[in-house]
C-alpha cells in the first residue's frame, strides 16, 4: 500500500509507505495523504469478520493499509491497544469487552458507544492506537519525537492519555489559561508522567495555536527538536476511525445484505471521512448523515456545493465546542475523491481556501456526482441540543453528550425505511456537564475514576503569550541539541 498527497503528482518517488508518513503531517506540497486505491472488502472477507472481536477486525482492517510493519507486531499493538481495561468506565465486562457497544434507543435507532476510553471522547479511539505505534516506530528507528500541540480540551487530553510513558515521545501541550472547565483542565493537568508537560497560555486558545505555527514555522528549531504533531489531519487517525464503522455495521445489521446509516458529528470531517473510506472499501454503508452545529461550514457545502470556510472571528463558541471549527481540516480528502482523484483540480480549488477564500462546485459535474457518495447533512443548535437531550432522556432513560445529541437530531431528520441508524456516540455527558443541568437540571453520572480528580495535585506552567518562552521550555526539558 503507497500512500499519495491529494495536491501531489503521481511519480513514483512521491510515494509513500504506511510508517514514513505516520510520523508527519501535511504533505511537503501541502496536501493531505491518502491510499493510491481504495482496498476492497469482499462479501466472504465480510462474513468471515462478523464474528471478529474488536482488536481482530483492527488487525483485519489495518493489514488492509499497512505493509511495512510486520503482521505479528502489527497484531500485538492492537491488541495491547484495544481492551476492555482501556475502554472500560465501569462498565460491565461484557460490555467493555465489546469495546464499541451499540446502545438502542428504538428498534431502527442506536447509538454506536465510541466514549469509554480514558478520556470520555471519541478521540481515544485512534489516540490510543497512535500512541503505541508511535513508541513502536520510534524504537524501530532509534528516534524520539516532541509533540507539540494547542488544545481547547478533547484533542490535547486525548494526546496526553494515548502518549504518556511512552519511550521516545514527549508532548508539550498548550492550553488557554482559566477558560477550560475544571473537569478539562482536572484531566490533563493532573497526569503526573515524566514526559507530559502541559503549559497554560495567559490568552485564548488561538493565540495557543499561533504559538504553535510559529514554532512549527521555524524550521532550524523544528528540525533540531524534533518537533512533530498529532493533529487530525493525521492518516493513521483516520485509518483508525474506519474500524470501528466496520464493528458498527456488523452490530447493527443481521447479514451482509443489509445496508445501514451512520451519523456523526461532525467539525473537521476526520470522523466521517472514516466513514467514507469503510464505504469506498465496500462496507454497506447507505447514508452517511454528517451533523453540524451552529459552524455550519461543512452542512452547506452538502446542501449547496460551496464551501465557504469561515474566519477564526466568525466561529461561534458552542455548547458542542468539540465541533466549533472554521475549516474542516479534513475536507480536501474527500473532495479529492470527489473530483476523481484529480491533484489539478485540488490545487485549484484550495488555492482559493488558502487564500481566505471559498469555492462553488454548484455548477459543476461534481456536485451532479455527489448523491453518489452517500452523504446527507443538517444543522443542530442549541435549543435543538437542549431539546435533544430532553426527548432522549424523557424517551429512551439516556443521557447524551452534546455532541451526540447534535448527530441525533439530524440523524432523525434523515431516517430511511428499512435501514437501521447508528448515531455515534462522539463523548460522554460527563464531559459538559454545564450543559446537562442546562436541560436537565441534574448533572450527569461520571466514572468512579473521575471523581473527585479536581483535588487531585496538578502539574502545569503558566507563561504570557511569548514563542521563546516555548522555545526555551522545550530546550530545557528536552536538553540543548
Ligand atoms: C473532535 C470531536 C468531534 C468532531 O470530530 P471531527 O472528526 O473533527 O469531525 C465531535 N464530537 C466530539 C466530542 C469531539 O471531540
């Protein structure tokens, strides 16, 4: 399996493999990677992985889109990465065991539980995996990596819990001083490991993430240090994510025959762009309902044809903040497909995104083209969250995220006769309890291992808005280079 950058040429020696682009991130030509081809499902490959436990159909899936990293340890990184002590949160055995459990609300009706790993959010589900192949990689080629990213709360937890203790790899993890929730900065602060440094930002979280580009953008420092990411845009993520369509379709379906409905909410297209892949593959996916909150970005792209990406100040700040994006980071993957796989045509287009502007596919071939791809989309704000998670508590006894309930309102907006929808479960109500006693007026349940962690002792250093400030906390941990 070679891997290709959507705005890349097709020569041969642009060409990569599985572990040469796990440990980056955009292409050198600034495009996204992406299988050569598709690989394929067959109907008895199918059959045969109905029975499959989650860390089996990992492997079976992974073994599609990794050739370079031996099937045996291929097989014992997954393996160590999906158990039911990971993905746990005091549920029963069985369930743990089942690792993505379907949850229904209603004949026809599920929710696809993707949150029980350490963090309450779906993130951990590649994060997890991420983290041993990276230590495995690393060792392999006797390298270290400093990860270095800004975080508004799920990406940079997910990152700490799936990196912590692992040989080779440090995170430096940037957040916003005073404006995460106690909870948020309880979980990340609290990690005591040697290789974890988290560092709070006096200013908000875009300044955070300027202080990351610029860093980045200083390619003498970046190189010397070691510099890396774990941002969205990262393949292995996504090639992750598809797995668990694959566990989804099989729980929510009786045979191969059927087709099914996923939907997700979504913010930077790396979840459903999963979705797509596992459908390109040949799974039976019917409709992929992509749900957005009041950043409606990618919505009317669906509706509409024209993606207009939206500046930082015109993001709105959400009670689903996980999904507050300007720009899908992901997006180009898909359109990639979309245009048949042209990098021309991507260059164009992006040209424009890249500029601060928007393009409109309305008239052409390609928005004709798109039905064929399964996608329907809708919009949830907050009065619809809060009357969301009412209906599903009132109706099915289940508290939801608010994530989750922006995928359930839209997911019932677009119910086909004859397919059942999993909406999946993107994070646990725990995690924005704010908004729970806003609909509910009673707070959610949270694991026995999370309470009480606001008492427990933090680690973490306060800086101004400063990049030698950064800069010198990297050396200094790191040792001079
Ligand atoms: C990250 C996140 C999303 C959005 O996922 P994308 O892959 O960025 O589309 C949705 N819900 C929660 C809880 C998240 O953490």
């Amino acid at each position: 399996m070679r891997y290709i950058s959507t705005r890349g040429d097709a020569r041969q020696s642009q060409k990569k493999s599985f572990t040469e682009i796990l440990l980056g991130g955009l292409a050198p030509d600034g495009g996204l990677y992406l299988p050569e081809e598709y690989p394929q499902v067959t109907r008895a490959e199918l059959d045969q992985w109905r029975g499959y436990s989650y860390a089996d159909l990992a492997f079976a899936v992974l073994s599609k889109f990794v050739d370079d990293i031996p099937p045996a340890d291929l097989k014992a990184l997954v393996d160590k990465t999906y158990t039911a002590e990971v993905y746990c949160n005091g549920r029963d055995a069985g369930k743990a065991r089942e690792i993505t459990p379907v949850r229904w609300l209603e004949p026809g009706l599920g929710l696809l539980e993707l949150s029980n790993g350490p963090t309450l959010a779906f993130k951990d589900m590649a994060m997890q995996l991420l983290g041993n192949l990276f230590e495995y990689v690393l060792e392999k080629k006797g390298e270290e990596i400093n990860i270095l990213g800004a975080t508004s709360g799920d990406t940079g937890s997910a990152a700490e819990y799936a990196m912590r203790g692992k040989h080779g790899v440090r995170v430096f993890m940037l957040s916003p001083h005073g404006r995460m929730s106690a909870f948020q900065r309880a979980q990340m602060y609290s990690l005591q490991d040697a290789n974890i440094f988290n560092i709070a930002v006096r200013g908000m979280f875009d300044d955070a993430q300027d202080i990351v580009k610029a860093v980045s953008n200083d390619h003498e420092f970046k190189a010397r240090y070691k510099i890396g990411a774990v941002n969205s845009i990262n393949w292995a993520r996504v090639a992750a994510q598809v797995i668990y369509y694959f566990k989804g379709y099989f729980a929510g379906t009786k045979s191969n025959d059927e087709q099914i409905a996923f939907s997700v909410p979504s913010g930077n297209f790396g979840n459903i762009c999963a979705g797509h892949i596992a459908r390109m593959m040949g799974l039976p996916i019917g409709r992929l309902v992509l749900a957005t909150n009041e950043n409606d970005v990618l919505d009317e792209f669906f509706r509409t044809g024209v993606y207009r990406p939206r500046g930082t100040a015109d993001t709105w700040t959400t009670s689903s903040p996980s999904m507050d994006i300007s720009k899908a980071s992901n997006f180009e993957r898909f359109v990639f497909d979309l245009v048949g796989r042209d990098p021309a045509v991507v260059r164009e287009l992006w040209s424009k995104v890249d500029a601060g502007g928007s393009f409109d596919l309305s008239a052409t071939p390609y928005f004709s083209e798109l039905p064929k791809f399964g996608f329907v989309s809708g919009k949830s704000v907050h009065a619809d969250r809060l009357a969301t998670i009412r209906h599903a508590y009132e109706h099915y006894g289940v508290m939801l995220d608010t994530h989750t309930a922006d995928g359930l309102k839209v997911a019932l907006e677009h119910r086909a006769k004859g397919m059942s929808t999993l909406v999946l479960e993107t994070a646990l109500p725990a995690k924005f309890e704010e908004t729970i006693v806003e609909a509910l007026g009673r707070r959610p349940e949270r694991p026995a291992a999370m309470i009480g962690i606001e008492e427990l002792p933090q680690r973490v250093e306060v800086i101004d808005v400063d990049v030698d400030a950064v800069k010198r906390l990297i050396v200094r941990n790191v040792g001079e280079r």
